[in-house]
C-alpha cells in the first residue's frame, strides 16, 4: 500500500492509501464528496537515529576508502584452556 495525496479546491489536502500504481488522476473528497486532483509530492522518509546514520555514512565511506589494518588492535588476551578430552593424547 502507499499513500498517495490529494487536494480539495474547497477542503484543502488528504491523502488515500491505495494500492501502489492504482491512483487515479482525480479522487472524491471525503469531506464534501468534490473531485480532488492528485498532488505529486516527495515520498515520505523516515528520520534515523545519529547512531544509526553515523553507521550508515561509516559503510558509504568505506566503500570508496577502506581502512587499512596494519597490526591487530590490542586487547585482553583469554588464556587457552586444552579440551580435556585433549589431556589424555600423547604430549610431544
């Protein structure tokens, strides 16, 4: 579905949820039943979060100027306990 806008000579503008491409040039006005014509507008967006447009603009740059990664960035290392199934194989 999408919302399509009309406006009324005499009642001002509506919009009508019709299927998408099913618009008619012209649509009856639901206050006085009068012909509205149809009134081509910028599609609705929705506004993101900073977080989210701040990722989303992070992806754009990275498309054209990928960071380069030189060495692995530090952090805790977590010691490596063997699988205790392991302890009873042979040690070299």
């Amino acid at each position: 579905m999408a919302t399509y806008e009309y406006r009324c000579s005499r009642c001002g503008p509506f919009d009508v949820k019709l299927a998408i491409g099913t618009a008619p040039a012209t649509h009856g006005c639901p206050v006085c039943a009068g012909a509205a014509k149809r009134v081509y507008s910028s599609p609705g967006l929705t506004l993101t979060s900073r977080t989210v447009a701040a990722l989303h603009e992070r992806e754009e740059r990275s498309r054209d100027a990928p960071a380069v990664v030189s060495e692995v960035p530090p952090g805790r290392r977590v010691p490596r306990r063997p699988h205790p199934a392991l302890s009873r194989l042979p040690q070299p």
